[in-house]
C-alpha cells in the first residue's frame, strides 16, 4: 500500500505544474533537466531576489538555460509573489 502512495504522489509530481515562486527543491527536480544541486540553486537565487517576476528569470541561475525552460514550459507556471518582510 505504501508503494502504491508513493507511486501516486511521484507521478503527481512528475505531472503537475511546478510554481516557479514556491515550489520546494523536490518539485524542481523533477523537472526535466534539474538535478537536486540546480534545484537548490534555484531556491537560493529566488530568495536573493524575493521572487521571480517571469518564468525567463530562470535562466538568471548558473545551469539553466533557454532550453531548460523550453524543455519544461508546460510545467512552470509563475505565482503571486507573496513579500514577507
């Protein structure tokens, strides 16, 4: 029962839109092309900058490039940026 949960949320994962202004370092890395050391460079670029005002801010990160985002343009979407001060 445990591997059919797990199994379930990996898929959902590898499926659902991935929110460039808060998704965790798990759910960039299950884009195509991201690893767990770009996904961490990613989170650390976004907190520089509070929060990226578009997707093509990405390519802002040592690593990703216009054919990452290509790659995974229909799974990046761009969220409300919430400011906590």
């Amino acid at each position: 029962m445990k591997f059919l949960i797990t199994l379930f949320l990996s898929i959902t994962v590898l499926f659902s839109s991935v929110d460039i202004n808060h998704a965790t370092a798990k759910e960039f890395a299950s884009l195509n092309g991201i690893g767990t050391k770009k996904a961490e460079a990613i989170i650390k670029y976004r907190t520089s900058v509070k929060c990226f005002k578009s997707i093509n801010e990405l390519t802002k990160v040592k690593g990703i490039g216009k054919a990452t985002i290509s790659k995974n343009k229909d799974n990046l979407t761009l969220g409300k940026c919430k400011l906590t001060d």
